[in-house]
C-alpha cells in the first residue's frame, strides 16, 4: 500500500512537473514582426519584414501571387514578402500567418490594381530638344500635374479619359540649369503614376580628384579614417560634389563599391560612425560629378584599418589646462548624451563632436584671445539608448516623439520648437564627482551637453551663482554656430538672446525684475548685453558710445530678449540675435569681466581695450532673414535657473 501510494505521489509530481514546464515553455516562446501590414505597387515589388522570436517558425499563405524567402527558420530572423504584378485595374487583398511555437500572427497584403500603364516612365530629352511621345493606356478618366522641377516640359493633352498618345516638348535651355529627374505627375483614380525626364547639355566632367590621405597602403589608427583629396576642377564652372566610396574588392564593379559619404561639397570627409571593420584592408576612391552627367573618378588606394578603440564608460580626458599663473580658473566641460558604447570609439562621432565644440567655443572673440585662462576636461558617458526623447512630432525633421533611455535624461518639445531640457541636477553632480570640483569650483563651470539627435535645437541653463549646461544637439550644419551661441554666449558669458519674437509688444515687468533678481548689485553679471533704458548718460554701455573706436556703432537699437519693445541691445549685429559669428562690445566685456572675476583680478578696461582685437562686426557679415514669431513664452525661468534658448 505504501509502495502504491509512493508511486501514485510519483506519478502526480511527474505530471505536475510536467505540465509546470509545458506552461513555462509556452510563456517562454515569443513572436514579434516588423510591421503588420504592407501595400504593393501594380506591378508588384518585395519587402522586408523582421521577425523576432525564440523558437521555429514558418509562413502559411494559400494566396498564389505572394511569396515569401525563406519560409521557414529558426530564431530571430528577416524574411522578403514578394508579389507579382497586378494586371487587373481593381485592388486585390489577402494576407498570411506566421507561426512560431503556439504564436501566431497576421501581416496583411494590398496591391494596386494596374488603373493606368504607360509605354515610357523615364524620358531623355536630347540637346535640341526633340519632342516625344509616350502612350498611355487605361479605361478611366486621367489628369497631368507637371511638377515644379519640370516646368520647362510642355505636355499634351493635360487631361483625357481612356487611352491616349501625350506629346512632351523640351522648352529652349536658356540658363545653365540642371534639367534631371524631374516629375510629370498622372492622376488615376486616385492614384499617382509618374514619368521622369531629363536633358542633355553640352557639358566637360570635373577633373579627377588627387588623393591626399590616407596614403596608400597606410594602417589606420582604428576604424575611422579621415579622408582627404584635392579640389576638382570644372571647366563650365558648374559646382562639383564628392562621393568617397570604398570596398574590400579592388575590382569590384563600381555599382558595388558603398558611398560612405554621400554627395558632398567638402574636400574632406571623417568616418563618425561604426561602419568599417577592425584590421581590414579596404580600397577607396573619391568621385567628382557635376549635375549634367558629368563624372569622373580618382585613382584607387588602399588602407587598412586597426582596432576599434572604445573609451572605457566614465573615462575623463583633460584635453586643456590653463596656462595663466591665477589659482583659480574657468573650466570647460564636455559630455554627451545619448550616445552609447560603440559612439565612443577613438575617432568616432564623439570625438569628433566634441572636438569641434571645443574648437567653436574658443572661435569668436574674446574667448580665442584668452583660451589660456581655462581648464577643458571632456567625459566618457554611456547612455544605454541612442538619441533623445522627443516630446512632439518635428515638424523640420523626420523625427517623431520617442522616449529614449539616456544618462541626463535630455527631452526636445520638437514640433517645431528650439527647447531642450535636462536632468541638471544629474548633470552637476556627475561632473562634480567625476573630476573632483568643489562648488566654488563648480560655480565656475561651463558645462556643454552635446546630445545625439541632428537637429537644430539648443537651450542653456544658467544659474544665479554661475554654473550652466549648454544643451546642444549634434545637428551637422548648424553645431557650430549653437554651440559659440550656447555655451560661449549663454554659458559663459551670461549674455540672454537679442532675437525678437514680439515685435509689437513691450518687455513685461516681470521678465524685467527676473534679470534684476539674477543681476543682484553687478549688472555686468547677467545679462549685459541689453538695457532697459535709452538713455545714454544711464546706460553701463556709454563707454563704448563715447570712445572713437567703438561710437560709430554701439547705440541703441530697440527689440530684443523676445521684445520689440522696452528694451534695447548695443549693436545692430550679434551672435545672440542669430547665430552670426560675433559677440557684440557690451558681450566681449562681460565676457572678459567673468574671467577676470573667476580668477579674482581686478577688471581694467585700458587692458580690455587693448586686448580687444575685433573691435567691429566682420566686413562680410551673412545676416540670417528674420524668423516670424511662433508666439512662444521663451526663455522660461525658475528660481534656480534661466533658461535660454537658440533662435527658432
């Protein structure tokens, strides 16, 4: 009997055990794909989808004019969907399972019926001009828009139903204007089919670029090479673009080597992202082109790249130590966010970022003529996500709202807003850990948050007692400018925003008693870049409107910290107006009274003067166009912080 009941307890755990794992396996396996839905062209196509699982799967599909590589798999993989053409003019639907354990789900196919054929889709004008005929085919009722870019293109008939011959006629090449993949637009119920044209001009190629390096046969320092070539020449003196395009095949086909850089106008291009492997040997070349066809390619060289140097998490490199004789100096700190391990290689888009704020913070007067006064450290972070999160949709940037796990938290309004904001006090306590500052130390601390998202977006938070964070994405036209805008302007010299988002509206009392507060008893501490009187004989600035070298400039020009009215700036040009590559004389001597406070000298204005080697704006000046107002309270302010932004 206890034999028996040993034995039936056996039994029970056995099937427990059992039945446990069969449950746990079935809540182990999983299934995920790409997308759930996909929509084909007439004439049929292939997509991709990703698939994400644990176990085997396959596809189920008893629709014949789909088809799927591979059908079967195990693990994580990716699988092409295929359809054949459509030759009805009506839509046809159907769908599919994908199986895996006991998962299942469906991705849903379309296909557009084939409403409208055309006998040509791509069209080559010659030199004269030659008209030419395209046949149409189809049963409903059609229209033609011609696109901007193709306006030199006449077509007729502009509209019909059923089928038709089109006429296309190549108005006279008056003005040396590139005429390629330009659009011819058909409308078909509800649909759009498209001609492309182009035409031919008498045109002679660029000369081929002279390669500089890497030299041939080098061995690179890890895996980011920096490339350089000399300058093409074209003799119609159409404008050239570069393509460095590289390959591990030296007698690859040239549709097969990849075009790292894409077109560029620049003569030199730096890898910034993981893109090429560890002790490789690659081949390379640059192509130049014009727009008319015109294309012609260097020789071929080769190199071979080293190992991938990755900066430890944490890591502090003092980049700069200040040479003055002073105890106390300014210090300038670098970090990023958003950017995780792999960004970190020696070479990679950190460096690079980071070495170009360096070089735009000490770019404009007067902080290139006194860079020996600081110390500049810059700091390895891991953020585990790359990127930032977005709040809202940009409107300017294919860049939707997202939420991004990263180190000081960095959060963008997007839309079409300039604001950024940060875990600051993250931010202080990390960098005041990390290199050892003590909040005096701290108080006299430049810190510049690049952060990896291409936009143009930039905010400074700037405390009463002098820290700041410089917010500033890593948008590749723009990084410049927001950068000596932000951190050198905002960070460091304390200085608010010039530009005007209010032109009929009068500088609130509030907005005014908020940069009072931040002033205390010295009003070159904060914000001395503006007045907020006319009065000449009142202002900290009539110095400046009294001296020879300076009165032909500096005055009084009404509108700026967002207002139009009630408050004035000194100088019709700056770099807070618009990101224009000058501080303005009340800016460079802020800028200089900080320095001189830091380090505790006392300020002398006789040796401001005389150090004071950019007296006037640059001779060739860009002024950016004004940018209407969005109607948007900026900057915003809290007890703790200021908080000033870059130019919407």
């Amino acid at each position: 009997m206890l034999a028996m009941r040993n034995s039936l307890i056996f039994i029970f755990i056995y099937l427990f055990v059992t039945l446990l794992s069969s449950c746990k396996d079935e809540e182990e396996t999983h299934l995920s794909l790409s997308v759930h839905e996909v929509t084909f062209a007439a004439e049929g196509g292939t997509e991709e989808i990703e698939l994400v699982t644990n176990t085997e799967w396959y596809i189920s599909s008893a629709t014949e004019w789909i088809s799927f590589v591979p059908t079967t798999g195990a693990g994580s993989s990716t699988f092409t969907v295929t359809t054949a053409s459509n030759p009805g003019d009506t839509d046809r639907n159907a769908s599919f399972l994908v199986f895996a354990g006991r998962n299942v789900d469906t991705v849903y196919v379309s296909q557009q019926g084939t409403y409208l054929t055309l006998g040509q889709t791509e069209l080559m004008f010659d030199r004269e001009g030659t008209p030419q005929e395209v046949a149409l085919f189809t049963n409903y009722e059609w229209k033609i828009n011609i696109h901007e870019n193709a306006e030199w293109c006449e077509v007729d008939p502009l509209e019909g139903t059923g089928d038709a011959v089109l006429l296309l006629t190549s108005t006279p090449y008056e003005e040396r204007v590139p005429r390629r993949d330009a659009t011819i637009e058909i409308s078909c119920n509800g649909h759009s089919f498209f001609i492309t044209i182009h035409q031919e001009i008498e045109n002679i190629a660029p000369t081929a670029p002279e390669l500089v390096s890497p030299e041939d046969s080098s061995i690179e320092n890890g895996i980011y090479p920096f490339f350089q070539w000399n300058e093409s020449i074209d003799e119609d003196g159409d404008p050239i673009y570069y393509h460095v395009l590289i390959s591990k095949n030296r007698y690859a086909a040239l549709s097969d080597w990849e075009d790292i850089s894409g077109r560029i106008t620049e003569t030199e291009y730096a890898v910034s992202r993981k893109r090429l492997d560890e002790n490789t040997l690659y081949y390379w070349r640059v192509l130049a082109a014009d727009d008319f066809w015109g294309e012609t390619y260097s020789e071929i060289r080769q190199f071979r790249t080293g190992t991938n140097i990755v900066y430890d998490d944490h890591t502090v490199f003092t980049i700069r130590r200040a040479t003055v004789p002073y105890e106390k100096t300014p210090k300038l700190v670098i970090l990023g966010d958003g950017f995780i391990r792999d960004d970190f290689g020696k070479g990679n888009i950190y460096d690079m970022m980071s070495d170009l704020a360096i070089e735009s913070f000490f770019s404009l007067e007067p902080l290139n003529s006194y860079k020996e006064y600081f110390d500049v450290y810059k700091i390895v972070t891991y953020s585990q996500e790359s990127g930032a999160t977005v709040t809202y949709d940009f409107t300017d940037y294919d860049i939707q709202a997202q939420t991004k796990n990263t180190a000081f938290s960095s959060n963008f309004v997007g839309a079409n807003k300039t604001d950024i904001d940060c875990d600051t006090d993250k931010v202080f306590a990390y960098v005041k850990d990390k290199l050892g500052f003590d909040e005096e130390e701290l108080d006299n601390t430049t810190i510049l948050l690049i952060i990896n998202l291409d936009v143009y977006a930039g905010t400074t938070a700037v405390s009463p007692t002098g820290r700041s964070i410089s917010m500033c994405p890593i948008g590749r036209d723009t990084f410049y400018e927001v950068v000596y805008h932000e951190a050198a302007g905002h960070g460091f010299g304390r200085l608010v925003d010039e530009y005007i988002d209010f032109p009929t509206l009068t500088l609130p009392d509030k907005r005014r008693e908020a940069v009072e507060d931040f002033r205390g008893d010295d009003i070159w501490s904060f914000a001395a870049n503006i007045s907020f009187t006319n009065n000449r004989s009142q202002t900290h600035w009539q110095h400046f409107m009294n001296h020879a070298d300076y009165k032909n400039q500096v005055g009084f020009y009404e509108g700026a910290f967002l207002y139009g009215k009630g408050i004035w700036a000194a100088e019709k040009y700056s770099c807070m107006a618009d990101n224009i590559p000058y501080f303005n004389a009340p800016s460079r001597e802020a800028i200089v009274r900080r320095l001189m406070q830091i380090t505790g000298q006392e300020f002398d204005w006789d040796t401001f003067y005389e150090k004071d080697i950019q007296k006037t704006y640059p001779a060739t000046i860009t002024v950016k166009p004004t940018i209407a107002s969005k109607n948007y309270p900026r900057p915003y302010y809290y007890p703790d912080y200021f908080y000033l932004c870059v130019k919407e």
